[in-house]
C-alpha cells in the first residue's frame, strides 16, 4: 500500500504523530474555535483533549497569541508570554489559507520552565567542562621557584638545547600532571621554533590496546588488503610528522617495541602490509607511572630515555606550592561563576577547612585535590534559584563541606604527624614545656610563650603531647 495525502488524512495519522511530540498544537478556525489541540496542549491547561475541541480557544488559553494571528493574518514567530498565573510558554503561530482565503490559524508552542531547565543543565554542564578540563600551561596552574622549576628546565631543555630536540620520558604518579608537562614542552618547542606554529601534538594511550596487531595498525597505519578488510589508513607517526607524539602508559608498549625502535633509529616507517618506507621526523614522549628502565627493551629505553623527567607527587611539595594551587582552582572556579552567570563570586575558607582541605592526602594527586576543592564550594554554594538577581555573592567553605573521607585521612594523617613530632621533642623543649605547664598555661598559650624563646611548636602538638604524657 503507498502512503498518499488521501490516505494520510484518512488514518488521521498527523493526530497520532502530534500527541507524541513534546510541543503544544492548537488549531483554530477563522471564529478562534478549536478545532485541534494535541496531548502536549491539553496537559498543559489541564483539560481533555475531547473537551477542547469546539469550543473558543480563549476557554483555555485566555491570552492565546493565534487571537493576533485571527485579527492580523500575520505569522508570530517565537514570542514569549506570560499565561494563567505564573506560567509562560514560547510560541510561534501561523495563518492558513485555502486558495488565498483565510480559513484558520495554528500555533506550535513549549513551556518556558522546560526550556529554562533545559538551559539551566547546559550552563551546569558548561561550568563543569570549564572546571576540570586539562589546564593549558602547567607554569600557569603551579607557578615558578617550587619543586617543579627544575622540572620545567629540565623539560625545555629537552627541545631547546643547543644539540636538538630530543625524546623524552615522563614518570611519575597518576594525576601528577604528566599530560600536562608533554603539552608544555609541545608549546614550548612552539614558541622557540624548533616545531612549526601549525605542527601537530598527537596523543595515544597504549593501554587500551590488547591486541598488538591493531596497535601497530594504529600507530604505523595499513595499506589495502593487509588485512581481511583493512583500508589505507595513516598511522599515528605520520599523523604527528613534524610534530609530537605522545606514547601515554608506555609501559604497555610491549607488544610492539622492536617496530617503535626501528622508527626511532632510522627516522623511517613502514605501514602495515606494505614494502615502501616513509620519512618521518617525530619528537617522541613517553609518559608511565611505572619504571620503563623496567620494562622497555634496554636499546629502546636508552634511545626515549635520553632526558628523564621525575613529576614529584603531590605530597611530596611544599605546603607553599600546594597554597598556589589551591589558590589556582579557587579562581578559576570564581572566574567560571562569572562568567557563567555574570556573578561576582568570592569563596573564602573558615581556618579549619583551609587547614584540612591543604593538608589532607590526595593518592590521585593534583587532579583529587582539584575535583575536592571545587566538590567542598559546590557544597558550600547557594542553588541558582536562591541567588536570582544577585550580582556578588561570598560564600564561606567550612569543615563540613569537604567530602567524609578527606576529612577522615586529614585525621588519621595529622594523628601520625602528631606522633612523629612529639617523638621528635628536644629534652629542653620538653623541659620548657613542662616549666610553663606547671604555671597553669595551656597548650595555645604554651605555643605562644615558646614562639617568644624561638620555638615554633604549634598548640595542638602541645595538646598531643600533654595528653601523651598525662601533665
């Protein structure tokens, strides 16, 4: 059977298909009476579609836009207004003529509230996109004269010294910022112009191959037929010719090391399935959280690893560099608020929730401590809807914001600090101590007194001690 206008109009199929549609429909003949309304019109005046029909328009919708269309003849397109109440809705209406006669009018229309939902999810999902994507320059997020300056020398130096550029290795824990250090010396080589401004930066993660024969397709590419199936295909290493290829988890690399170690040796590739040999000239940097002296064959190890650069875990930096970062995400957020909703957003941190929030260990390093510190604002934040017509807002983050676990490591690892330090107490400091605690101080004014004899001996460890020591 062949689908016809004649056909259609008879199974009254344009019905069926505007009930499931999440637009309203109304139409209306030249005298505003209702001679269709859809599922989604009827729900949203509360009637039955069967009600509807024939009767005005006005019963229902009391400021129908299609009253304008009836006088005017004239299309409306997207207006919003307001109708029964506190409810509004957008809506486009349309005249309709037979034979340039006007016999009707229809308008297709939604609920605001649905749109500003839908809206109000994308601005969330925008501001979430905004906090954690990668950072674009490392300098930028941890700054100079910390434990990473000698890393950023260190890590220019691999493509800016004076005998070339050369390829590189990147160790270091999850989440240490591995990524971001192989896009540093990418925009470096940039900037200095031992690469092109338009040259390429190609990562690929080489774990999430199983199969060797796909990884090397990947990284080499395949020439038509060399495989039941296979097309011509470039490879990573002409993808990043004359750029950088970034080898991420290279300690999976395994299966295919010996071909890697050719291309390395004589600058040349050979896709898969094919005799010819194609130049290239790649700058390689290959990133793991293992030991690849380990597990690289030693002639491949040597020729990547000619520069080693050590990313130091997050615990393992000053408390002054984790005060930068810290102080990095808090604007960052701020400036995503502004931008996201054009408020003045000011984040502030009671003393103790600053304290814990600094020194609270982090196993999956700058990435946590970033996603923690923005989860503790978040919960810290008014909602949207309490804030309409607000310009500046401060809000203040304290202890009971920041997520359980945090708060409970930041215990269990101060405990421990405790402990070491009051181990580590010098007889006199001991003895000072025990002197200004015969004389009824306690421990905040102990630390005070002491500060003035040129000890630097917080209260809470004079707590700890005391208490250890039941004086």
């Amino acid at each position: 059977m062949k689908l016809t206008r004649e056909l259609f109009d008879s199974m009254k199929i344009y019905e069926h298909m505007f009930d499931m549609i999440s637009d309203g429909v109304n139409v209306v003949d030249d005298k505003g009476i209702l001679i269709y309304s859809n599922k989604m019109s009827a729900e949203y005046c509360n009637s039955k579609q069967t009600d509807m029909i024939g009767h005005p328009i006005t019963n229902f919708y009391p400021n129908a836009m299609l009253l304008s269309v009836l006088r005017n003849k004239h299309a409306i397109l997207n207006e919003k207004i307001h109708y029964v109440g506190s409810k509004r809705y957008v809506c486009s209406c349309y005249p309709i003529f037979d034979k340039n006669e006007f016999i009707g009018a229809f308008s297709v229309f939604r609920d605001v509230q649905d749109i500003d939902g839908l809206n109000r999810k994308i601005k969330y999902l925008e501001m979430q996109v905004a906090l954690n994507k990668p950072e674009d320059n490392m300098e930028a997020v941890v700054g100079y004269g910390g434990t990473l300056d000698a890393v950023f020398n260190k890590a220019k130096k691999t493509v800016g010294s004076l005998g070339g550029p050369r390829h590189c290795i990147i160790t270091g824990q999850s989440g240490t910022g591995k990524t971001l250090l192989a896009n540093l010396i990418y925009n470096y080589s940039k900037k200095i112009g031992v690469i092109s401004k338009n040259a390429p930066f190609i990562e690929i993660n080489c774990a999430q191959f199983t199969n060797p024969d796909i990884a090397a397709m990947e990284i080499f590419g395949s020439e038509e037929g060399a495989y039941t199936g296979s097309k011509r295909k470039k490879g990573l290493f002409e993808q990043a010719n004359g750029g950088i290829l970034f080898l991420d988890e290279a300690h999976a690399l395994e299966n295919y090391q010996n071909m890697l170690l050719k291309a390395i040796e004589t600058g040349k590739i050979r896709r898969i399935g094919s005799i010819s040999e194609i130049e290239i000239n790649v700058i390689i940097i290959a990133a793991s959280t293992k030991n690849l002296q380990d597990v690289l064959l030693p002639e491949l190890y040597q020729r990547l690893g000619q520069y080693e650069i050590y990313l130091p875990a997050l615990n393992e930096r000053s408390t002054n560099e984790k005060e930068m970062l810290m102080n990095y995400f808090v604007r960052k957020y701020e400036d995503t608020v502004k931008k996201t909703h054009n408020i003045e957003y000011h984040v502030k941190f009671s003393k103790e929730a600053h304290e814990i929030l600094l020194n609270a260990v982090y196993p999956r390093n700058i990435r946590q401590f970033r996603d923690i510190i923005n989860f503790s604002i978040d919960s810290s934040s008014p909602l949207i809807e309490d804030v309409k017509g607000e310009n500046k807002i401060t809000t203040i983050v304290n202890t009971s914001d920041i997520p359980f676990e945090i708060a409970e490591n930041f215990e269990t690892n101060h405990t421990k600090l405790q402990n070491d330090s009051v181990n580590k107490l010098t007889p006199q400091l001991e003895k000072e101590i025990n002197v200004l605690r015969s004389q009824n101080y306690g421990p905040r004014k102990i630390s005070k007194k002491l500060k003035e004899m040129g000890y630097n001996l917080p209260y809470y460890k004079i707590a700890y001690y005391l208490k250890s020591n039941n004086k």
